[in-house]
C-alpha cells in the first residue's frame, strides 16, 4: 500500500519540527572531524517544489516554512534550517525548493561520511536516485528501510545518525517503529535515532512511549507540538519525535524553538510538550 507521497506535505508544520531538529543533530554532528552514517529508512523523494501540484493542492508549506522564512527575529535554534532553506532559493524570489530529509544531509556529508537513503515508492525512488546522482557519498536502495536499518548498524565509525519517518499508511508503522530502533540500539547502543509520529490518534503514540519505557533504550527526548486539541475525528492535529542520545543541547535548543513555532505558526488550542521520557 504505497499511496503516500511526500509532496503533497513537504514544508508542513510536521517538516518544520522535524527537519529543523535534524539540520541541528547533523550540525552536530560534523563538530568532530570523524566520520558518520546518516541512515534514512524512508527518505521520500529528496528535494520538493513548492509550486508543483502535489504542495498546491494541500498548500500545507503555506502553513509551516512559508511563514517562517519571512520572520526577522528567528531564534537562534531555528537559524541553520531556515538558512539551509534559504540558500538552496538565494536565486529565486520565491520558495521554489524545499528539501526532503535527503536534502538536508546532504548539506552537511562529508567526505569521510556517508548516507544511506531507503524509499519504496517507485515515483519517489527514481526522483531520489535522480537528486542524488551527483552526491558521491550517498547510497540509495529500493527496499524496506526497517530491515536496511538493521543490516547498517552499527557503522564502522560507531558514529550515526538513524532517521526513521513511516508514512503510517498502516498502523503496525507505529510499534515496527520502535521495535526497530530497539533492536538497532542493541547493536548500536550509542547512535543517535529519530523517530517521527503524527498525533491521529493518542492512544498510538502511548503504545509508542510504553514500548520506549519497557525497552533497554536509554536517553530518550520525546518533543511534542500540536496545532489543534486531540480529536477522535480523522486528521494529524499534532507532531512528535523520540530522540534517542540528542546532543546534549537540543532540549535547550527545542525549548526556544517550541514557543516561536507556537507564536508564528499556532492557532487557539496549539500546544507543545518536551520531556525526558527515559533518562539517561
Ligand atoms: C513521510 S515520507 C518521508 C519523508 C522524508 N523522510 C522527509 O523528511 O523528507 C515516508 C516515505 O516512506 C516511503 N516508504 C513507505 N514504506 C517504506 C518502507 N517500508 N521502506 C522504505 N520506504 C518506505 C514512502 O513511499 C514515503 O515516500
């Protein structure tokens, strides 16, 4: 059942959270000279248009990187991702580009690093292979990114970065989710993984969090922000992300950046939480 495509919500408030905190765990990542795997089990297409079809017919980004890109007094957490966003349109007037998780870690691979990209879809794949064509260090495969997780890990370094973003067609995405980085952390005790989830329904992401807490996992971050009030009708009202091992200062860094999204982007009944879910 391969129905999702990204485009349709590429540069959403859900890509603002989540690929804003993966420009930061990256950027942290090339502070050490040594080199690391970034492992993408689902990787969608790579780079997204803003003014194709897909994002006009939802006009989701309109909501999310759109407002954003336009503000004068970003906190300083939010700057690297809207600077990468802003230097992939410097020649355009308007947002043309928005890139995928792809597109984003490939701003910050190195030489001695490499990425490990997964997609399914076969649209999506043959759009990846092609934004991917001239990046030396990528490697991408059509194939199940849970098991490609799995058979990567742990990388020769002992230095990764593990993102894991399902389109949650099905709900088994949920617990294969973390069943996935559980049994990853087993191999790769000290990897730094995150997982992404929509707020549908809560009682799914509480199997999430319970599946965390009775795992081995350690240093678990789970950061939560919500448009709207939790609903039983259809539709993501919010969006999370467990981190396991964050750099040390990403709660800090969430905690300017949660209010500001609040302050720009939210609406009546937005909300946002940040805990320690495991400790360290
Ligand atoms: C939410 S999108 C990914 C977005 C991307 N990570 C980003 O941030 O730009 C999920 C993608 O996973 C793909 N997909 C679904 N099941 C998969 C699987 N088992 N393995 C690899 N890719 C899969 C879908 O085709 C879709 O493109």
């Amino acid at each position: 059942m391969l129905s999702y495509r990204h485009a349709f919500h590429a540069g959403n408030f859900a890509d603002v959270l989540k690929h804003s905190v993966l420009t930061l765990v990256l950027e942290y990542m090339t502070r050490k000279e040594k080199g690391f795997y970034y492992i993408d089990s689902h990787s969608g297409a790579g780079m997204y248009q803003p003014a194709d079809e897909y994002a006009q017919k939802t006009g989701e980004y309109k909501d999310g990187i759109a407002k954003l890109i336009e503000q004068q007094d970003l906190p300083e957490a939010l700057e690297p991702y809207i600077d990468l966003v802003k230097d992939l349109n410097r020649e355009e007037d308007e947002l043309s580009l928005y890139p995928g998780s792809p597109g984003i870690a490939r701003q910050f691979t190195r030489r001695q690093d490499s990425a490990h990209l997964f997609e399914l879809h076969p649209t999506d794949i043959e759009h990846l292979k092609e934004y991917s064509q001239r990046w030396n260090k990528s490697h991408v495969k059509q194939s199940d990114g849970y098991q490609g997780v799995l058979g990567l890990v742990p990388p020769p370094n002992r230095r990764g970065v593990v993102l894991i973003d399902p389109p949650y067609e099905l709900k088994e995405d949920y617990l294969k989710a973390v069943r996935t980085i559980v049994n990853a952390y087993k191999k790769f005790a000290t990897g730094t993984y995150i997982l992404w989830y929509p707020v549908v329904k809560r009682e799914l992401v509480e199997q999430m969090q319970s599946a965390f807490t009775k795992s081995d996992v350690r240093n678990v971050v789970q950061v939560e922000y919500c448009q709207k009030a939790d609903t039983t009708e259809y539709g993501m009202t919010g969006t999370g992300l467990f981190i396991v091992n964050p750099p040390w200062q990403l709660s800090q860094q969430l905690e300017e950046i949660l209010p500001y999204l609040k302050a720009k982007l939210g609406e009546n009944e937005t909300s946002y939480t940040l805990k320690q879910l495991i400790a360290e």
